[in-house]
C-alpha cells in the first residue's frame, strides 16, 4: 500500500486512551481529531526513519512539528507528547509492520506493506540479491535513491567481496528532485570514490 493507515495507527498504539489520560480536560470530539494529527506526526517519523540506513528510530526522525513550541493555547497539547513518545511510537509502529513482514516471507500470510516499509525491513535483514549470478546490474536515476535503498542496492555490494559483478550507477547529482522524501547524497559520494568514468551531459 502506499503508505500507513491513519486509524491503524491510532489503533495499535491506543492513542485515543493516551490522549484521554494526558489532557483529561479535553472534550472527546477534540481528543479524536487530536488522534489524527499525532498519528500523522507519527507516520511522517516513521518516513524519515525508512529513508534512513540506520537501524533505530531516532530522534533525529522525529517530525519536527510535533515538539515545536506554540504560543497558541490550541497548539498547547503538544508539550505533553515528548519526542520520546515519538521514537517509541514510531518504533513500534514499524516493529508490527516488520513482523508482518517476516509473517508473509515464513508463512505465506497476507498483508497490506506500504513500499518504503517492506525495503527498509529488507535492508535491516540484509537481503541478498545473490549478485553472483549476474554479470552486471544497472540502478538508474541513482541519484534519488534514499540511503535505505542505496544501503540496499549498492553500497554493502560496493565494497571489496569476491564478486565479479559490475554495478553502474545511472545518475546525474544536479537533478536530484526527490530530496522531499528523503534523496540522500550516497550517490554523489560514492561517485566521488567509486567512478571510473564520468560523462558530462555535452559529451
């Protein structure tokens, strides 16, 4: 799918019974919109952390409007979610989603996986493409890959292993559009140490 559930998230996490016992004062009408904007908080944390190529929610991933101080009283409600709350969510959130995973792959289950969520499970497990049985592999428009994906792709089949597989790197750095949703500059670093021929767009 393309991207998480709003109500599954809600759901899995309790959010509503969160938000009940940190702002007792609120009426429920306001308490159920505030699900939905913790919840997008929430998935947007989990974004940032699969585009990512570590192996842990951070705080760094966290959104940042969710623990941006506010001197409007309706934005009050987001000094009681830490950004804390936020990893631990997020965590979770992605836990759930990578167990559905493995329960697809060891029992043939099905389940609904949005894109970005089913390759960072594959890079956290190490998949291997058996890049062995081919000669060459060609990645293009490398350049809006996010550091999941080149983690993934190339950078682990970079290094020095016994493999006689040629892997070209189709980019251009000046024409990364995807920055938005997480293009990362693996590209522009490994063809900074990596390239053995260049070519310029008049040549």
């Amino acid at each position: 799918m393309d991207d998480y559930n709003l109500d599954e998230i809600i759901h899995h996490l309790s959010l509503e019974q969160q938000i009940r016992t940190r702002l007792k004062e609120l009426h429920s009408s306001k308490r159920q919109h505030l699900s939905q904007s913790i919840a997008r908080y929430i998935r947007r944390t989990i974004a940032k952390f699969q585009h990512s190529a570590v192996n842990q929610v951070q705080e760094k991933h966290v959104y940042w409007l969710a623990t941006k101080p506010s001197v409007r009283k309706s934005a009050k409600w987001r000094e009681k979610f830490s950004a804390r709350f936020y990893v631990d969510a997020a965590q979770e959130i992605f836990d759930w989603t990578q167990n559905k995973c493995i329960r697809i792959r060891d029992h043939g289950e099905e389940h609904e996986i949005p894109h970005d969520a089913y390759l960072k499970v594959a890079q956290l497990d190490g998949l291997s493409f058996e890049m062995d049985r081919f000669d060459y592999i060609a990645i293009d428009e490398a350049q809006d890959m996010t550091a999941c994906q080149a983690n993934l792709l190339w950078r682990r089949n970079l290094s020095p292993v016994a493999t006689e597989t040629i892997v070209y790197l189709v980019g251009d750095q000046w024409q990364q559009l995807y920055r938005f949703r997480g293009a990362s500059s693996s590209f522009a670093d490994v063809a900074e140490v990596a390239s053995t021929k260049k070519f310029t767009l008049s040549g």
